[in-house]
C-alpha cells in the first residue's frame, strides 16, 4: 500500500489558508501571544486557520490595515471563505491555542495582556458566529506551534520546553 504524502500549508503571522484536501496540514508557528483558530468541517474534509495577531481592529491605524491581523474581522472572513468552499455553518467547529503571556509586567493594566485580550476576543467573534470550541490550549507564558490535521480533526500542539500534545 503506497503512503499519501502529507503537504503542510504554513499560516503566516497575520494569516489566513484554507485547505479542503485530507493530505494538507495546515501549521503555524510563532504563537506568543498571538491566537491560532482552526475552524472545520470535518464531515466535509474543509478546515481554515487563521494567525491572530490582536484582538480588535478598531484600534488600528486605517493605513496599516490588514483584516486578517485581528479577531474581529479574521474570524468571519474565515467563517465565509470555509462556507463558500462548501463547509456547512452548522456543522463548524472551533480549536484554539496560544495567547501567552509572554512578558511579565508589574502593571496591572489589562492592555498589557495581548495574550489574554486576544484569547477573550478569539472566543467572543467565534461565540458570535454560533461556532462550538471544542478544544482548546490556551494562556500560560511559552510559545506554540501546531498542525492541524484534516484527515482526523487532531490539533498536534508543540509547547516551547514542554512537548507535544494533541487537541
């Protein structure tokens, strides 16, 4: 029986792919405090992950503007992409990791935590399009890497000094 290969699609910071191919993974590394979301259509083999950088685009400078940057507009923008190659709204669901924090401070300013606002922000825009997370890997202060796997539905989780787990 010959092996499939497996092509990873790389999600880049302030990123979005979408992959409708079993074979495909889709990663991304390089999560602080930034926050990957894998949305997917397991039933229908269609997955899509975005890279957050920031919680909310209203803070943005309009000439600097990339939608995909922020939980806000990245989450529905994938939402629609994954709906228009065929995935059924009622049938996605939602892992989630990262939103370290990455530094520590003295300050008890929450706008110092980018980490955790975007963890909360990931979670609000997913709530608000009905989406379920169903796992997630999220907090703490080491960075991450992960690999979604559309042939399963297994989000392989690299935690910086603290191995390997699956979601």
């Amino acid at each position: 029986m010959a092996t499939q290969t497996i092509d990873i699609v790389k999600v880049g910071i302030a990123d979005l792919k979408t992959v409708t191919n079993p074979a495909h993974h889709l990663r991304t590394s390089g999560l602080g405090s930034c926050v990957g979301v894998v949305v997917y259509d397991l039933s229908m083999k269609i997955a899509g992950m975005a890279h957050i950088m920031l919680p909310d685009s209203t803070l943005s400078k309009k000439s600097e503007f990339n939608q995909l940057k922020y939980a806000d507009t990245a989450i529905p923008i994938l939402m629609n992409q994954l709906i228009s190659l065929g995935a059924r709204k009622y049938g996605l669901k939602a892992k989630i990791a990262g939103g370290a924090q990455m530094f520590s401070f003295s300050s008890t300013n929450d706008m110092l935590k980018i980490g955790k606002r975007n963890e909360e922000a990931v979670k609000h825009a997913l709530k608000q399009l009905g989406i379920p997370i169903i796992a997630e890997d999220v907090g703490g202060s080491s960075g991450r890497t992960i690999e979604f796997i559309l042939s399963t539905g297994i989000l392989n989780i690299r935690t910086v000094n603290m191995g390997e787990q699956q979601i």
